[in-house]
C-alpha cells in the first residue's frame, strides 16, 4: 500500500517486476548464437532439407477470385523492384 514503508519492497517482488529486470539484463546479455549473412542469396543458415523440398504452390480458382469483393485493393498497384528489373533485361 501507498506510504508503507515496506510498500516499495513489495512491489518490487511482484512476479512482474521480477520477469522485467530478467529480460533487462538478458538484453544486455551477448548471445552465443550470431547468425551471418553474406549476401541477399545466402541460404547458409537454412536447412538443406528445407532447401531441397520442391515447392507447392497454392491453387488459385480464377473463378472464386472473380466472386470475391476486391474493392480494398482499388488503386494500389505494386510491382517488386527485383522483378522490373527481370523484366527490363
């Protein structure tokens, strides 16, 4: 309670307050595990069987597409600047 002399000595034992000054002093912590990356290709860190699986790609029904309400995307158009740069060569 307000203005007891113990009251900041209770508080400071709540398990909050406990859980925040662990995460204080793991931010100041050095982490054994520094991942690299060498470039925008670097795959290094990934798995190799991850890697190897064949990729599924999602079926799109045109036709349940066309009956959906697009409306939220009136306007906006975006095209990945790595792809106009395929497409220019």
């Amino acid at each position: 309670r307000r203005g007891r002399r113990e009251s900041a000595q209770e508080i400071t034992s709540w398990p909050f307050v406990l859980f925040w000054k662990k995460c204080q002093s793991l931010s100041q912590s050095v982490f054994p595990l520094c991942l690299t990356q060498k470039s925008a290709s670097d795959y290094t860190n990934f798995d190799r069987e991850f890697l190897s699986e064949k990729p599924k790609l999602s079926y799109s029904d045109k036709n349940l597409i066309e009956s959906m309400d697009q409306s939220a995307f009136d306007g906006f158009s975006f095209i990945n600047p790595k792809f106009e740069q395929i497409l220019d060569k």
